[in-house]
C-alpha cells in the first residue's frame, strides 16, 4: 500500500512516521508513506496556498495547489476526467466527515494507494470537496488546528491491521471495538503490587476458566463504560 500525504507542515510527520509500528510497516515493505509539500504545487511567487473566503470569512486553501498535487501524485488530471480507480481513494480529513472508527479503517485495507489531504485555517474550496476528494474522515467532535494530527492518528490505525505488520495476530483481534465491545483488563508481574493482587484465575493455569472470566469482565466493561457497543 502507497499512502500519500499533502500538507503544508511536512516536518511534523517525522516523530511519527520514523517510528514504533509505522516505521517496521514501512521497513517490511508492507506501506510506502509519501509526504508531500503542498506549497511546491502553488503557482504564485511566494507560494501561497490560501485566501480569503469569498464572501468575507476567514482564509481557506485554494483548489489549485490541491488539484495540481493530487494530479501530480497520480500522473493524470483529475478533473473533468473523472477518471475511476477503485485501488486508491482520495481522503480529505475534515470535522465534516465520517466519524474514523475501527470498522470504517478497516475498508481501506484492500486498496493500493491513499492520498490524504491535511488542511489548515478554515478548511479548504468547496470544489475540492464535491470535485477532488472522494472521502472525507473526522476523528471526532472537535476541532484540530489542522488535518496533520488527523492524518497521523488515521495512518497508525491502518498500519498496524495490515497483515505482517504486528507479529501477534491475535492480540489485534482481542482488542477493543474489534468484537461487540472493550477488551478485558490486563495484569502483569509483580502479582502483588502494594497489597494489590492479580486476581487468582489468571494464575490459575486454566484457560478456559480465564478465558471464561476475560470474556466476563470485558462484557462488565462494557456494559458500564460503553453501552452503545452493545445494543
């Protein structure tokens, strides 16, 4: 998988990308993560991607620059073409879109390339969400200074599902929202730690008694913290 970022602050990615599961993503072979300054793609002398909102408002990112890096990340002009490729996705994350869930990311795992549009200020022209973007991404009710956060948090959510990615196979599928709810609480050594215990079935050696309890906790879990996972 190819993943592809436009941003106006590519030097924030760094920390994140070079790092933990992304970076063995990447030094496997399973993602290839591009960073793209979006500035490179502005037509005027001092490169300047915005302006103000017609109309009066605050200032917005033009279409130009978006258009002319999505054209150039794929080797073909977008619009009016309207070429179709159900292998990529063109991604624009914004408070507008749909809410980033476990379920939702794990449809992008089959495509071949996703190119994500991190914007700034006000957010961007209209055209580039009805005419460029073909899906838009929220990470929740609230407001980021920008898309770079938002692009980071949706790029490690989808790293560590691609298959090879994380050694254990199954502690991806015993975690939160990958079932009808949270997971189960987890213990580790010391077993008693100021006078607070491992409970004793873990260290029964029973497993299908712990499994049994784990799958009991995480209901109790659930029940009190998140209902709305069950219904």
């Amino acid at each position: 998988m190819i993943i592809d970022v436009v941003t106006i602050f590519p030097k924030m990615f760094s920390p994140v990308l070079d790092e933990s599961i992304i970076n063995r993503a990447q030094d496997k072979g399973l993602v290839k993560i591009n960073i793209h300054n979006l500035r490179d793609f502005a037509s005027e002398p001092h490169k300047k991607v915005d302006a103000p909102s017609c109309g009066g408002g605050g200032m917005v990112f033009k279409p130009d620059p978006l258009f002319g890096a999505v054209e150039s990340i794929l080797g073909y002009e977008v619009y009016p073409e309207k070429k179709k490729d159900e292998n990529k996705r063109i991604i624009l994350l914004s408070p507008q879109g749909k809410t980033l869930s476990q379920k939702r990311v794990k449809k992008f795992l089959n495509l071949e390339r996703l190119i994500l549009l991190a914007p700034r200020y006000e957010g961007v022209d209209e055209r580039v969400r009805c005419d460029l973007a073909e899906e838009e991404i929220s990470l929740g009710d609230y407001i980021l200074s920008g898309g770079e956060l938002a692009s980071m948090v949706f790029i490690d959510c989808l790293c560590r599902l691609i298959p090879g990615v994380v050694s254990d196979k199954e502690s991806i599928k015993r975690e939160s929202f990958e079932g009808q709810g949270l997971d189960f609480p987890h213990y580790t050594k010391p077993v008693d730690f100021r006078g607070l215990k491992v409970p004793e079935v873990l260290l029964s050696g029973n497993h299908g008694k712990i499994e049994t309890w784990r799958k009991r906790q995480a209901l109790e879990t659930t029940k009190k913290r998140r209902p709305d996972l069950l219904k």
